[in-house]
C-alpha cells in the first residue's frame, strides 16, 4: 500500500468516524466484561461465603449459575460486537474503500 492511499484514507471523515465508533464501542463492550468478571473475583476474595451458599439440597452452590451467567454474558457481548462489525463497521469500511478505490 502506498503512502499517498494511506493518507488519503486517513483523511476520509468516514473513516475517523469508524475508528471512533469502533473503538468506543470495543471498549464499552470491553469495560463492561471486565467489571462483571472482576466483581465476581473480588466476591470470591472478600465474600466467599455469599457464592458458597448451596441452592436448596443440592451440592450445587450459587457461584456456579452465577459463573455460568458470566460466560454467556461474555458470549453474548462477543456476539453484539460481531453483528454491528458485520454491519454499521462493515458499511463504512465499503464506504471508505469506494471513496477510495480511484487511487487501488
């Protein structure tokens, strides 16, 4: 890829606007992950007893369908990020290619 394209692309308002909404997206998704992922650490280091309740008679103990609640949360936000990749990012990511595609 030559210079000249790299900065032209660069100067396109489309594609600062995808890198913004990109970008602030990620890390929304990421943030929010991680807080539920650290809020249960720190309830297993400070309040153990809380997610060693067991539920009614069984062994099981509630971190379990709390820890499994957290993975399909994961899955879930991972899900959301592909689909808007898919399609607002991927609509402006052609966008910017047409703009563009004089110069490839």
């Amino acid at each position: 890829m030559n210079k000249e394209l790299v900065d032209r692309i660069e100067a396109n308002p489309k594609y600062k606007e995808l890198v913004s909404k990109r970008n602030g997206f990620g890390i929304k998704l990421g943030i929010f992950v991680l807080v539920i992922f650290y809020a249960y650490i720190l309830t297993i280091a400070f309040n153990k007893e809380i997610l060693a309740t067991k539920i009614g008679e069984s062994v099981i103990t509630v971190a379990f369908p709390i820890a499994l609640g957290i993975l399909i949360l994961s899955f879930i936000t991972t899900i959301i990020y592909v689909k808007r990749a898919n399609g607002e990012f991927e609509d402006l990511t052609n966008e910017i290619k047409d703009d563009v595609k004089d110069m490839m």
